[in-house]
C-alpha cells in the first residue's frame, strides 16, 4: 500500500501541511519537527506522488528533448549538458529521437505536450509557415537549438556561415588550391530544415569566391566514401572539408586505407570538435563547436520562461573558434 503525506502525519502526531513543510523544504516548522518527519518518512519507505505535485504545481517537472539521433558525438555531449543543468534545476527530461522524419516529429512533439512536459528543446527538421503555426498552436514554451525556424523562437547556435569561411580560409592560407566538400545532408536541401549544414555550405563557398577558387567539387551522396574514388585527389594541393568531424573520420579512415599521407598528401578539416577527437592521429584541424553551452543555455532559458526564480542571461552569439590539427 502506498504510504502518503496524511499517513506520515498520523504516524509522527503531525498536521499533513506540517509534513508537506518538512517534505518540500519549506519555511514555518522546527528543525527537531523537520528531522523527525523526514526520518519517518524513510523508515515507512515514502514516495513522493509526482503526479499529484504536478497537479498542485501546475507543473510537471520535466523537460522535453527532441533530436535525430545519437549517432553523432557531439549530439551525445549535448544530451549530456541538458540533462545535467536540467537535473540541476529540479527537472528530469524526456528525451525522443526522430530519426530525421518530420512526421515523426511531430508524433515526438504531440507525445511531449500528451505527458505535460513544461517546455521543449527542438532540433527541427521541420520548416516553414505551417509548421511554426503549428508550434504556436501547443501553447508551450519552445526553444530551438541548431537548425533555426524563425525570430519567433528563441534559438541558440553559432555562426554557422562565419565559422566556416574561417576554417576554409585557414586552408587557403596554407597553400590548398583544390577543394572537395563533405555533406550528405545537402540533397535534402528544399525538403527539409538542414540549416546549419546550408550555412556552413554557404561559408564555404564565401571563403573560396573571396579568393577566386574554381577547383572545387560537392559530394552530396550518401556513400560518400565510395564517392571520393571519382577524384583524384592528388593531383594539386587538396583539401577535403567536411561539414562535421563523423565524416572527417570515416575520410581519414579512408586516406590511411590508401596509402594517402595527411597532410601531405592530402589536407584535412573537420567541423564541431567532438571530444573523441583527442584520440586521433594525426589530430583534425576542426571548428570548435558549443554544444554543451548550447544545452545549458537552451535549459536555463526554458526554465525562464515558465517563470521560475532564475537568473538568465541571454547570450546570442556563443562563442566558436579554430582547433588548428595537424591535418591542415
């Protein structure tokens, strides 16, 4: 049988408000009171109804965290800093993953609202009109985080687009005049919200038009490996680019199955600066990437919005910079 507040109350000679005081850490009852009840409350095995709190509370105490996947690292840190600034703050999160659907999605997103989640973390796939009249419509505090709706969401990231020109631009400082780009995700351009792989594209191309580059060629294919077979990459001073440090592996993988020395022959550049990274040699030059900020910021914003008494300072741009490897 469930042991409940009025059973503690009975069983210490207590008024059930004295025992939610001591239980909830609240002002108005003695120490020696306090001590006592929460000694009781171990002894008879005590669980807290949450459900009946939340009612009370007019909140449930959980956030909800909407990703692709963890198949890549960096997303695993994130989830990591969420989960602890979120814990930190009195809340446990939800987490679901979408597999990259919209469709799903959404189901993740009505699942989250159905279990009274008090706000949302969302790494869109969804884009447009509907879909951020559709948020709207949840009356819920959502927040984005990587890929960007609209101004009406607050959003955390970087600059994606300048942080990539920078990189770029250190290779061709370096001497590289052939380029090769990395990005599967770029054949779903126009179906799907992949705005931080279409900016750090865009920064790309910025760093190579400001300096006149017409050697470069786009894999967009989902087997990307097989894909670099077509070039010969030898040929000039070439610098393969990709939109994130998974693919820079599986490409360092590959130069070292055949024979190719980095950076010999063949430089090398990464994006996010995952913490496997330390265990790669040659080291990747890559951009360092704020995804646990990123996850602090997202949970300390939300639980300002719902009006808990937290200090937030807002932070727009977070801060990113160049890890010079020995790839580059």
């Amino acid at each position: 049988m469930r042991i409940t507040v009025k059973d503690i109350a009975k069983y210490c000679g207590v008024s059930a408000g004295t025992v939610d005081r001591a239980l909830n850490n609240r002002p108005g009852i003695k120490e020696a009171t306090k001590k006592r009840i929460l000694e009781a409350a171990k002894a008879l095995h005590y669980r807290p109804d949450f459900t009946a709190r939340s009612l009370v509370k007019g909140k449930s105490m959980t956030l909800g965290l909407v990703l692709f996947d963890l198949y890549n690292r960096s997303i695993a840190q994130l989830l990591n800093a969420v989960e602890r600034r979120a814990k930190e703050l009195g809340y446990y999160v939800y987490i679901t993953l979408t597999n990259k659907n919209p469709v799903s999605e959404k189901e993740c997103i009505e699942y989250l609202v159905n279990h009274k989640v008090d706000g949302i973390i969302l790494f869109t796939v969804n884009q447009g009109k509907d879909f951020e009249a559709y948020l709207h419509s949840l009356s819920i505090p959502i927040v984005t985080i990587f890929n960007y709706i609209s101004e009406s969401f607050q959003h955390f990231g970087i600059n994606e687009r300048e942080a990539m020109r920078m990189g770029v631009q250190y290779c061709l400082q370096k001497g590289y005049s052939s380029y090769i780009y990395i990005c599967p995700p770029l054949r779903k351009a126009g179906l799907s919200n992949i705005y931080t792989q279409e900016e750090r594209f865009r920064g790309f191309l910025d760093a190579l038009e400001s300096n006149n580059i017409k050697e470069l060629h786009i894999i967009k294919e989902h087997d990307y490996i097989s894909a670099l077979d077509k070039w010969n990459i030898k040929k000039a001073r070439t610098a393969i680019i990709c939109s994130c440090d998974y693919y820079a592996l599986e490409v360092m993988n590959y130069l070292k199955s055949h024979q190719l020395e980095i950076p010999k022959d063949v430089g090398l550049m990464g994006f996010d600066c995952i913490d496997v990274l330390k265990y790669i040699q040659p080291t990747l030059t890559t951009i360092y990437y704020p995804v646990e900020p990123i996850g602090i910021k997202a949970v300390e914003c939300l639980v300002s919005k719902m009006g808990e008494n937290l200090e937030y300072i807002e932070s727009p741009n977070l801060e990113y910079f160049l890890v010079k490897g020995e790839s580059i």
